[in-house]
C-alpha cells in the first residue's frame, strides 16, 4: 500500500495561518485554545517525513539488498510517521474543545466553531490514514518474489512467475544472452523442414547472424551440413544439438541471475 493518497499533499485546514484568520477577533474572547501550537506542530512533523522513502516504484527491478535497504529507511521514517499522527491527536483534541468553547459564544462563535469542526474532521481522517495506511507491505510484497527464487531451481520455474520472470528477462538483456530464450521459445517444437531450419539459421546460428547463439564451431557446422543434406535423422539431431547447447546457455545465465539478485 505505501503511503495514502491523502497524506501526499498537507491541507491548508490544518495550518496555523488558516486558523488564525478564521478564529479572527473572535480569539480573544475565547482565549488561548492550543489549536494554534499543535497546528504548527503538526505542520513540522508532517514536514520531517521523508515520504518518499514508502514509495518502491523505483525498486521493481532492484535486488534483494537494495529492497531491504529501502525497507529499512523505511522503517526509520515510521517513526516520523508516529510522530505526526501523536501531533495530530492532540490537534483534534484541541479543536473539538475549541469547537464547543466557540459555540457558546453568540453570533460570531458559529463560524469559529466551523473551522475548528473542520480542523478535527481533518485531523481525525489524516490520524486515520497516517496510523493504518502507512505501511511497509509494498516492501514484504518485492521480497516474496525472491522467496519465491528461492524455490526457483530452473529457469524454466522462473518463466512461470510474473514478477521473477521479468527480472529474468531484464537479466538476460544485460547478459545478451536473450537470444537463447528466443531460441527455445521458437523451437519448442522441433521442425526440420527446409524453410524453418534456413530461417533459425539465418537468425540464430549462421556466424554474424543478427541473434547468433553462442555455439560450438561444430555444432554450427552439423546444422549447416545437416540443412544442406537430406537425411532426416540428421536434421532430427542437429536441431537437438543447438537446442541442448541454448539450454545449457540459458542456464549458465540463470546461475548468474540466482547469485546476483
């Protein structure tokens, strides 16, 4: 969840300026309320909070230390948090005194009362919000999906988590290694006609294609001579053979991506 929408932008209620010119000469008769000191408190703690710190926007495709990290600064502005809404408890308080103070005063105590009804309405739903919505479940939401790699022996098991499995795709970029995945993805089925066995190798296995795997030269060569050829068993197994050599590519990559994250 973060940090409530309400709690991003401070409302003008809820400031010793505001007050002060609704309270107006009616204050003086009322005498000193403490509206107007836990308004400025309020105001300096809401201030001190370093909201940014709740939001993990920025922490979709970090790594486990980056997230506990962030987690933990997190749990340090909590403490802010607390502190805002302790200042806000009293400034309801005061209001909803002041409230009944200024409604016993004739004519011009009714709009008193109004604004410092306002102040408590205001306060008591920022209390609300800073008391039950700040929290720190948007982080335990990232780190699950790394409970969940823990369970991950493959990259295929990987493949079948969204969250992992975009962090996955974002690895094998960095890796250039994205072109084995491609690869496998196009040959879940093994073909061995001519138009697809000349397409995969104009792509993917002919030296300087535009997604050349990374094969041994023999390999390369079997495939090439086994496209040229006829002989069905052949094909059947230089198709296997790039296919195996892609997996252990991809999964060489995945080792990688298990220690890095």
């Amino acid at each position: 969840m973060g940090v409530p929408a309400i709690l991003k932008k401070y409302p003008a209620v809820l400031t010793n300026k505001d007050w002060q010119q609704k309270k107006g000469s009616i204050g003086k008769i009322l005498g000193k309320t403490g509206v107007g000191e836990a308004l400025k408190d309020c105001e300096s703690t809401y201030g001190a909070i370093n909201w940014d710190a709740f939001d993990t926007a920025s922490l979709r495709k970090a790594d486990r230390s980056q997230i506990e990290k962030a987690k933990a600064a997190a749990q340090k502005e909590l403490k802010a948090v607390a502190r805002f809404a302790g200042a806000l408890d009293t400034a309801r308080s005061a209001a909803k005194k002041a409230e009944t103070r200024a409604g016993k005063v004739k004519v011009f105590g009714t709009s008193v009362a109004k604004a410092a009804a306002a102040i408590a309405k205001t306060a008591g739903d920022y209390h609300v919000a800073a008391t039950k919505g700040v929290t720190l479940e948007q982080f335990d939401e990232l780190m699950k999906a790394y409970v969940r790699l823990d369970r991950c022996n493959t990259w295929k098991d990987v493949m079948k988590d969204g969250v992992l499995s975009a962090m996955f795709l974002e690895f094998l970029k960095k890796e250039f290694s994205m072109e084995n995945l491609e690869y496998l993805l196009a040959t879940k089925t093994v073909k061995t006609d001519d138009k697809t066995m000349q397409k995969h190798y104009d792509v993917y296995i002919a030296t300087g294609s535009k997604k050349e795997l990374n094969l041994p030269g023999k390999v390369r060569k079997a495939y090439k001579e086994a496209m040229e050829g006829t002989d069905a068993r052949a094909r059947k197994t230089a198709v296997e053979d790039v296919i195996d050599q892609a997996e252990i590519n991809i999964s060489d990559t995945f080792s990688r991506f298990i220690l890095q994250v």
